[in-house]
C-alpha cells in the first residue's frame, strides 16, 4: 500500500502529460515540425537555467517565470519564420534554436555549483518525486488550455492539416500559429520542470507517430497515443521504481521499445495485406 500511494502522484502527473502532449504531437506531426517540442522544452530549460543563476529557487515561481518568458520568445520566433514558399525550411531554425539554447544552457550552469546535476535533471527530471500540489496545479492549467484548443479545434486543425488551404480562406495564419505555439509554450513550461525535456519529447511525438500506423482519422489517432500514453506510462514508472532506475528515462526507453513493436505488428499487418 506505501507502495501504491508513493508511486500515485507520479502515475497521475504521467497520465495527465499522456492527455495534453498526445492532442499537440497529432498538430506537431501533422504540421511536419517535429522537433519545436524538443526546441520550446530546451528554450523553457534555458529560462529556467538563467532564472536559477539569478538567484532564484530551481523550481519556484521565479525560474518558473523566467522559464515561461523564455518559452513565448521562441513560440514567437516559430510563428514568424513559418514561410509557406520559403528556400529556408522552419525545422532549419527549430534545429538552430535548440542547439543554441542547449549550448548556452551548458555554458551558463559549466560554472555554476552541482552544474552536472542541473543539466541531468533538465534533461530527464524526476517525475517520480512530483507532489500532488504540482499535479493539481498542471492539471488545472492543461484544463484551461485543453479547453482554448477545443474551442478553437476547427481553426487549429484547419491551419494545422492544410495551412494554404486556411490562408486561402482569409484565416489570419500566423496569428493563429502565435496563439498555437503559446499555448503549447504553456504545456511544455509546466511539463519541463515536471518531467525535463526528453520525457516531454517522446509524450508529444511518439504517441502520435504510433497512432499514424493504424489510423488515418484523428479521433482514432487521439484514442490510440492516449491509449499507449497510458500504458508507457505505467508500464514506466513502475519498471523504475523496481528496478530502481531513472523515472524519465525510463519512460523514454519504455516508448521507444513501444513505437519498435507497433511498427513491427504493422509491418506484419501490410505483408497480410
């Protein structure tokens, strides 16, 4: 039973990142900026590095800001350099802005006191020492911003499945990309110093690519990466605490493993075919 209750508010927080990242990798894959989770989660870590040699507690409300601040420059950096007939491909400064911000991150805590261990848990955090004031507070805040996407699914959707067709129609497209990658700055703010940047990676983009192997509609692809979200999730942290390993790369193991056995039954399933 200790157990049980010790590894609960882990399994939530899990379980609550599986929700929102599942819904934003399907606009991530589908927009074909795979990695602006990887680059928004290295920019959130960057603020948060900065905010902590500032002074400021690791995980309190000031890094927390700074986190926050960091996250916004970049999501309006990704809306600007969205160019439809552009030499330059977007994942080109997606790519820039990770390895930037991952560098100066480096840098920055090369100096700094436990400097090793900062930039470990930035990568991997320790979700399995998350409180429950942590997972109500996420929760509360993936709820609001679930409810901004679904109010607005149509338009997201819409700019997210076919951007020029949404342009064609009058759709003002860069705004909507701004509010898109604010919000997703939010959720992925929250998930770095939850889960650090690696975990928050494979929640948005493995789920959603496992999906795409079985499923061509959305509501079926949603369904299928919560459903694995679910199920990596705990299958992970459980395997962790046994086996007494790293909570976040674990779970990363745990979904790669996954997506290799769900591409291996589709290959089974077309050679059937």
């Amino acid at each position: 039973m200790d157990v049980l209750e010790f590894l609960l508010a882990p399994f939530v927080a899990s379980l609550i990142l599986a929700g929102i990242h599942a819904y934003l990798g399907l606009h991530v894959v589908e927009r074909g900026v795979i990695f602006v989770d990887l680059a928004l989660a290295q920019i959130a870590a960057l603020g948060t590095t900065i905010g902590f040699l500032l002074g400021f507690p690791l995980h309190g409300q000031g890094t927390y800001w700074f986190s926050l601040s960091f996250t916004f420059l970049g999501a309006a950096l990704f809306a600007l350099t969205r160019m439809h007939e552009g030499r330059i491909p977007q994942e080109a400064f997606i790519g820039i802005a990770y390895a930037v911000s991952a560098a100066t991150a480096i840098l920055a805590m090369s100096k700094a006191p436990e400097g090793s261990e900062h930039i470990k848990d930035m990568l991997v955090g320790n979700i399995l020492v998350v409180s429950w004031t942590d997972v109500w507070k996420t929760a509360a805040l993936y709820g609001v911003i679930g409810l901004f996407h679904y109010v607005f699914r149509r338009k997201f959707l819409m700019i997210s499945l076919d951007a020029d067709a949404a342009e064609a129609q009058g759709e003002a497209v860069r705004f909507w990309d701004f509010l898109f990658y604010v919000s997703f700055g939010f959720v992925v703010t929250s998930s770095v110093a939850i889960a650090g940047v690696l975990l928050v990676f494979s929640y948005l983009i493995v789920p959603s690519v496992t999906a795409m192997f079985f499923a061509k509609r959305v509501g079926t692809r949603l369904a299928i990466g919560w459903t694995m979200g679910t199920l990596v999730s705990t299958i992970g942290v459980a395997a962790s605490f046994f086996l007494d390993l790293p909570t976040g790369a674990t779970i990363v193991v745990t979904f790669g493993i996954t997506l290799a056995l769900a591409a291996i039954v589709r290959l089974l399933m077309r050679r059937r075919a």
